[in-house]
C-alpha cells in the first residue's frame, strides 16, 4: 500500500503538472481550434468569427485549423489525439457528434465524444422548419398531415444531406404525425433551394439561414419550425407544437470541445471569454444578420447534460428512419 508521504508527493505532482499544462496555454501558445468542414461553409465561416473574438478575450493568437473529410470525423479524431494541454478545441454543429455516435460504429469513429472530449460551451442556436409550395393550398400541419395521407405517393421533401439535421428532422416529423415522409437528400442545400424554388420539391426541411430567404417568397410558405418555442429570427412563424404535433425537439446548435483531461482552470478561462463574447450586443446582431443564428451559451456541466439528453432524443428516431451510412 502506498505511504501517505508518496501518496501526498503523488497528489502534489499531479498538480503541479496541472497547473503547468494552464500556464504554458496562457502564456502568448498559439490556440487551434478544429473545424471538420472546408473553408467558406457555414460551420468555418463561425469557427473564425469565434476564433477572432477569442484572440482579443484571451489575448493569445487563434487559429482555425481546417480538416474536412468524413463528415467531420477527421477533425473529431484529431481532438481525441490532441494533447489535453488547454491549446486544442474543435468547433462544430453538434449535429456532427450526435448523429455519428447513433450511426457509426465504435470502430469506424475511433473516438467515444462522451469520454474522449470535454464540452466546454454551447455557442449558437438557429431553428430549421419546413416549407412547402403555397399551391398545396394547405394552412397548417393539420392540413399538411391530411394531404400526405391522401397523396403518399407525394409525400417527399427536401433535406441538404443524407444523415444530416434535416433529414432527420422529416422523420422525426413523420413519426409524430403517423406518416411516412420520403426524404430527397441532396449534396447542399443550395441545390434544395433550386428544385423547391422551381417546382420540383412540394417540401423542404432546412435551417435558418436558408430558410428565411423564403419567407417573402410568394409560391412558398414556412409550415411550422422544429422549436420548443417561436424562434426571434421568425417570431410570426409557429412552432409544430403550437399547431398540436408535440414532440421532444432535438434543437441545431454550435458547441465547441476540448480533449478529455484538459485542466479545468483552461476550459473555465475559455468558458468565461466566450460567454463575454455572446453577451456582447454588437457580436449578437453579427450572428443575427448575418447568419441567421443566436446566442446560446450553455457552460461546460450544461453542455454535457445536453448531449446527452439529444442523443436520448435522437437515437430511437434514427433507428426508426432505417437510415445506413456508408462507412
């Protein structure tokens, strides 16, 4: 049995080495943050939104390292790889996590986001919604419902991505109403966008900042959106709860993780810059204007708990879509 003088010089090292990893990340290192994503799509674009506020908050240079491929899952193993030193975070749709733990095999991910990374925040939060052709003549889910009863055959909608949020989120719908809803999944949804505007889709399921460009459109109206409450992006649109079609909603946010073991004094600092960064009123309106998203910070505790709970939420769903990714 160890000695408590080992024992004690034992606990005092680990400290030491603690306290050791915090200082050398505040002392003028470079942070990396992970983005599994190509440069210009919407996740980079934010990464770098965030990574230039965190530079000034922590006063320390930011970078944003990209590492498409795999649907995110390079830049997720890279995180896992990473040195718990308080210099390496990833910044991602939390999506990508979620639905890859339900999809993918243990083997295929090489990475367990439960155990392997540290949430350190939530960061945005942007609803997605349907739309459908005005010339359905339909005013509401109730009526949508009906005529998908009526016109199975019909019964499809649009969604940027096999195994994305929208995607599953039609699904999600379809077990709620007692219908099958037949997913048309595309490569992007600017290319959703093309075919709803054009006739070829009676429905889409899209996110905000796609969805908004379609609300002055006369042929298309937005039939309901996938919150627990109205979005203030869309405060005039209801929610399908409001409507009657109640279910647990999984809501589409931006998070950012550390590796596992990070010292906790790192992941507070950073916690407390980004939560002064999304009080900031001016940076709110960016995320608002420009991007169609609004602040939701949720510190490290929470943003476990919440994972968590989405993945309760989403796992007997996508079993039931009888969705199979390629792996």
């Amino acid at each position: 049995m160890m000695k408590r003088r080992e024992l004690m010089l034992s606990i005092a090292g680990a400290a030491t080495l603690g306290a050791g990893l915090s200082a050398r990340a505040q002392d003028g290192a470079t942070i990396r943050i992970l983005c599994g994503f190509a440069p210009g799509g919407l996740t980079d674009v934010v990464a770098r939104l965030f990574a230039d506020r965190l530079r000034a908050e922590l006063k320390q240079p930011v970078i944003v390292e990209n590492k498409p491929g795999a649907g995110g899952r390079l830049a997720a193993q890279a995180l896992k790889a990473a040195a718990p030193d308080g210099r390496t975070y990833m910044i991602a749709p939390n999506s990508m996590p979620i639905f890859q733990e339900i999809l993918y095999p243990r083997k295929a991910l090489d990475y367990d986001m439960l155990t392997d990374w540290t949430p350190v925040g939530t960061l945005t939060t942007y609803p997605f919604g349907m739309v459908i052709q005005r010339s359905l003549g339909l005013r509401n889910v109730k009526e949508y419902i009906a005529w998908v009863k009526a016109n199975p055959k019909q019964a499809v909608y649009g969604a940027g991505g096999a195994g994305g949020q929208g995607h599953f989120a039609g699904a999600q719908l379809g077990m709620a109403a007692g219908v099958y809803l037949l997913p048309v999944t595309y490569k992007g949804n600017s290319l959703v966008n093309v075919d709803l505007m054009g006739g070829q889709l009676p429905a889409a399921i899209l996110p905000a900042s796609d969805l908004m460009q379609h609300r002055a459109n006369p042929k298309l109206q937005i039939l309901g959106l996938f919150e627990n409450e109205r979005s203030p992006l869309a405060p005039d649109v209801p929610t399908f709860a409001e409507q009657g079609l109640k279910f647990d909603v999984g809501r589409a946010w931006m998070g950012m993780w550390a590796p596992a073991k990070t010292p906790q004094a790192e992941i507070s600092r950073v916690e407390a810059a980004l939560r002064k960064i999304l009080d900031d009123a001016a940076f709110k309106e960016q995320l608002v204007s420009r991007f169609s998203m609004y602040p939701m910070f949720n510190p490290s505790a929470a943003t476990d708990k919440l994972q968590r709970a989405e993945l309760e939420i989403w796992r007997p769903v996508i079993k039931a879509s009888g969705f199979r990714p390629d792996q």
